[in-house]
C-alpha cells in the first residue's frame, strides 16, 4: 500500500521540526518538508490551518492538519491516528 505523503511545513532553525523528521523517519512514513521561509505562500498555509498562527512543524495529510509545535510523542502519534496513519 502506498500512501501519499505527509506534508511538513517547517523552518530551518526549528528543533521541532528536527524531533518530527526523526520520528517520522523512525516509523517509515513518507514526508515531504516545505520550508516556510523559502517557498511562496507556504507560510499562509500554515497560518491558516493554525488559526493565524504561524507555527511549526505543521503538518497535513489529507483533510487533517495540525501544528506540532512544542513537538511530544504523543502529539504526533495523535495526528496520525487521525489522519488514519497510525
């Protein structure tokens, strides 16, 4: 089965964004990075999911979105049960 991947939305400087690759990394799960500071409206993107919130990492797989900032285990296992990746 493949999946489509996993959008992140991140910054070069953010730890959390590092600690999510990882742990992305660590399940097997494809992701594509896009790093708000360099690509074109990236970061309304972000902002809009996140009620005006410019946060990071955000990530998005199909109709499911979510900040991961103040990065946990627990977030992330819970955005991907919700985006039936779990």
């Amino acid at each position: 089965m493949t999946t489509e991947p996993i959008k992140m939305y991140t910054t070069s400087w953010c730890p959390d964004c590092k600690a999510a690759k990882r742990a992305l990394d660590s399940k097997g799960l494809p992701y594509t990075e896009i790093n708000i500071e360099e690509v074109e409206d990236a970061a309304e993107v972000v902002m809009q999911v996140n009620g005006g919130k410019r946060s990071v990492p955000t990530l998005v797989h199909g109709d499911t979105a979510r900040s991961l900032s103040g990065f946990s285990i627990v977030k992330m296992n819970a955005f991907l049960n919700d985006a039936g990746l779990a």
